[in-house]
C-alpha cells in the first residue's frame, strides 16, 4: 500500500485527522457534540460520574499484539468499567490521542472503530463526543469516561457492612492468563513479541480457553450493565477489579473499615491466578445478606467485622502474591 | 540531592506518588472526590461541558524551558479557556499524567502545585478531582476539564449574526512571542535548548515585555471569568483563541456561516502576530450591535453577511499566514 492510499498523520491537516475519526465514532447524542470548543452533556439528575485511564505504548499494550481496534477497544472497555463501578452508566467519551507522525491514517480508523465498538457492546447509547490530536513519540491514548446515574446514589467502595454477601460479576484471572500466554508463546527468549497473526494465533493456541484468554487480554469485556443493576438491586459497596481480586478486595476492605473473606472453591479451577491476576474488570460487589444476587452475580464470600488483616481466603489472613502491578506485570519494552 | 530524598516515582508505588499528589492539589469540592474508581460531580442544571487537552513533551514544551509548575499551569490554563469558551465555569479536572519511571517525586509535586495555582487564580472554585498514573517514555499530561453553565445556555462558534462586534478579552501575540524569543535567544545554532535560569532569564530578555511574553508562553493565562460574563451580557458566539486570531475567527465565521471583518488598528502595535500567533487563549466572541461591552472585552471588529472569504482585514481577504499549527511552529525536538 502506497502512502497515497493510506497516508500517515504527519501528511494530514489536524481537521482531515479528526473528521476521519469523527465519521467513524458514530452520531453524537450530546447537547453539543464534537466540534466546538468543548462538549455539554445532559445529566438529567445534576450529578456527573467522570473516571480517566490512559493506555500507553510499551507498559499497556504491544503493536505486535494489539491491532489499532484492540487498543481503542481496550481504552473504552477499561473506562467503561470504571463508570460501570460507581452504579453508573456510561455516555459519553472523550478521547485524547497522541501518536508518532509515521502512525497511517487506517491504524488511526481502526482505533476509532474499536472505541466505537467496545461502546455499542458493552454500554449501548454510549458515544465519543470529543477529543484531542497531539504529536508524541509514544502512542498514548488517554480516555475520559463520562456517565450518569439516573437518580441512583452512587456506590463506593466504602459502604461493605459486616454481613453482607461479596460477588462477583465477570471474570477472574482470565485476562492475566492471556498476557502469560502472550510473553510465553509468542515473544522470542530476549522478550520481543511476535506478531499476533491469525495463523500463530491457531497454532499456538490449542485449547480453547487459551484462545479465549488472549482474546481477552486484548479485548476486556467488563459487565458494564451490571453496574447500574447492582446499584438498582441494593449493593453496599462496588468496585472494578484491574488488579486482581486479592489487591482489590484488600482495598474495599480498608475503605469499608471490614474484613472480607473470600471462599475459594467459588473462585473456579485457577483460583491462585483469580486472586492475583488483573485486567479483567470484572466488577466485585457486596450486597445485604438474605437477598438474592442480581443474574450475573456470583457469591465468592462474605464480610466481617474488622480484624487486623483486611482479606481473608477460606478464613485465613491471605499470604499470597498482593496483586497486579502495571509497573511490574509488563515490562517497559516495546514492539 | 541523593535518590533518598527525592526518589524516582519507578522507586515508589502508585498509591504514594496518588498521595503525593492528592496532598497538593487541595480538598475535593465533588460529591465524592479522589479515591474511588470514578469522581462524581454536582451539575445542577443537568449540563456538563466537558473538554481535553494534552501537553506531550516535545511538541508542546521543552524541559530545559518549562519547570514542572508551568508545565502544570499550562495543562490546566488551556483546558480551562475551553471551557470558559462555552460560556461555562470550570469546576473540575481530572489529571491523566504518563511519567517515565526515572521521574523525580519533586517533579510530579511541581506538577501538582502548577495545576492548583492554575485553577486558584485563573478558575477559583475549580479543583482536580481524579485522574491516572501510568509509566511512558513520553511525559505526557492529558487533562479533561469539566464545568457548568449555572443555567445559561452554551455559546456556540455557530452564532454570530451580520451585525454583531467582534470583541476579544485577553492577549494576542504575546505567547507566540515568547515562544519566538526561546528559539532565538535560548536554544543553540541546531536548536537545543538552554537551560532558563533566573540569570539567563534576566540577561537575555532586556526588554519588560520580552519577560512577559516568555512567562506568558511559559503559563498563559487566559480570561476563564470573562467566560460566563460574555454568556450572561449576551454573546452571540465565543472561542478560545488557541491557534492565532486568524484562523480562530476563519472557523467562527465558517461554523456561523457569516464573514468576520477585523480592524487592524483595534489589534495593537504587534498586529501580524496577533493574528497569527497561538497559545495566548484569549476569548473571541461576538456580540449583538448597539450594547456596551462587558468591561475586559475590546471591540475589534465586525461580523457581515458571509461573502466569499470567510475573513477580512480592513475589508480586504486575509492573505497572511493561516494561524498556529502544532504540527509546525513547535518541531519535534525535546530537551
């Protein structure tokens, strides 16, 4: 493909830019969408819920890995999450892009179409509705998600009682199976990935769940919609879990000022990478003891008052590996 | 200074250098603030004007120019003349800052102070409220800045009407100025830049408005208040000024389908750079005939039925320069 076909951003005017990514994103819904100096958006119960998450090139992604739509995919996804964590439901996007001026303009239409569709699958009505183009070294994608309640109070990771029931929607661990898998069967012994194709991705992938988990690593599908149904249906606390169970629970736990107890044969077969593993988003909730979850919820344990340890695994004080660490779980090499 | 004092944010957790951070850029004004997985907001209106905005180390500043507090100030400044620019007051940041790992913490608290004097005395009332820490090669500061109209409706680029003056509030030329005068009398023959030191500071720009102009590229400060004061006095149409008089009235005039006549005389001695030079952030804005500006806007010129060109100088077509392209008058260089 010549650079007439397919042209990089350096080539192209800031406007070309931005109306190639525009007619990509979809219908704005917003009071005032893309195009003037900033967004409105209507909030009808006069409280915005707002979260930023940023995926840089080399600690959060590999190009070898990622296509253009698995990076715009995740950036949405991991946002989403975040508004989804509060009760809320996602709307709006706003979505900051720096790139090298070698980046072509199909890579920058594949990350646009991957925001677009992480939006219209997991949070439906959703939209970009703005943005910023900036030249930098490393690709970086910095994404603001906007959300509103619908008259709902938010949940925080503060408000676990003792009593309450902990669930869990999503899934656990499988995220981090996928990016083992990654840096084991398709990166040569000094680290350098190699490219994800289709046919490395069948050869090297046997079983099914690890064709699933690298899909996942690449694309994260949070349960957005069980947000606002938790909410609806009463959850104490809630959080979205990026950092693994074991981490995450620790912190609501020391939000809430309890101790949580996690029962490990609800964790499934790979208990040990659920606790550890991150980048799932899958969403962990507590809710009053007696009711019945919400579909999509899954009893893993349960909260008690205070003791010196903040998490518990089957009632013994966990030991194990605290959690996912972005600083340490990738490296800072690139390709 | 040894590591042990002032360590790399690489030596130490994201929760401390959030703390670091969070301890500097004052208490949370939000309904829930820093902490959990999103920030909520109050808007009473049930409209919230939100924008981003991103500085790239490189394209946007130069460390050996820019100190942490400018860098920071910048980052704030721009996103809140955005949102001053819908008529709007700002209210919130979230701060999405990509460090690499051999930053120093002195560096990221700098950062923080810049953001808070940006907000203290440009936008009283507003206060960062969330943001992201994630490792790049590139330091990189995405920041989103949202607000509230307090009741009034948005003011578009699309409204002004034949008839209307042509008034701005802030500075014109100024930055780009200050930007000329650090390539010239600050970088090297091959364009590295020097260190700004107080005493090269004092020797090297003779001339009081020399200091101002590099202090103004440094940490401009655009008009935030004269934002929702143009709103309430009837602005037909506003913009933050960020690439030059020129092309900022071209795209009024273009989005409000009408032809913006500029009186070059009402532009001051320096009227080529005010029209093509960026970063000032000052607030062009139109408003009906026949009334009295708000105090801090100067009439500079007139809107008329749109013709051919979308702009006039002294009622011929502008010919000059098109106004600031990122892409071009900073080059790709660091230091």
């Amino acid at each position: 493909m010549t650079s007439r076909d397919d042209p990089t951003v350096g080539e192209l005017s800031e406007g070309t830019i931005l109306r190639r990514i525009l007619d990509r994103v979809g219908p704005s819904a917003a009071v005032v969408g893309p195009g003037d100096d900033a967004a409105v958006l209507a909030v009808p119960d006069g409280r915005v819920v707002a979260t930023t998450d940023t995926l840089v090139h080399g600690p959060d992604f590999r190009l070898a890995w990622s296509s253009a739509f698995d990076i715009g995919w995740k950036a949405a996804a991991v946002n989403l999450a975040d508004v989804a964590a509060m009760g809320a439901r996602p709307t709006a996007l706003l979505v900051a892009l720096a790139m090298p001026d070698d980046t072509r303009i199909s890579f920058v239409a594949g990350l646009a179409d991957g925001l677009r569709a992480a939006c219209d699958e997991l949070a439906p009505g959703c939209v970009v509705e703005g943005g910023d183009l900036t030249v930098s070294d490393t690709l970086t994608v910095a994404v603001t998600a906007l959300g509103v309640l619908d008259g709902r109070e938010p949940v925080l990771r503060s408000g676990a009682h003792p009593g309450d029931v902990v669930a869990i929607a999503g899934e656990m661990g499988v995220a981090a199976r996928g990016l083992e898998l990654l840096f084991t069967r398709f990166a040569d012994s000094d680290g350098t990935p190699n490219a994800l194709t289709s046919e490395a991705f069948a050869e090297r992938l046997v079983e099914t769940g690890d064709a699933t988990a690298v899909t996942r690593q690449l694309r994260p599908r949070p349960p957005i919609g069980m947000g606002p149904l938790a909410s609806e249906r009463g959850a104490t606390a809630m959080m979205d879990v990026s950092d693994g169970l074991a981490l995450d629970a620790t912190r609501m736990a020391d939000a809430s000022g309890v101790t949580i107890d996690i029962d490990v044969r609800c964790l499934g077969p790979d208990a040990a990478r659920a606790l550890s593993g991150g980048e799932d988003h899958a969403l962990l909730a507590t809710f009053p003891a007696g009711g019945e979850l919400p579909e999509g919820f899954t009893r893993i344990g349960s909260v008690h008052d205070r003791t010196h340890a903040p998490l518990l695994v089957d009632g013994d004080p966990f030991q194990g590996r605290g959690g996912w660490d972005p600083y340490r779980d990738w490296d800072t090499g690139r390709g």
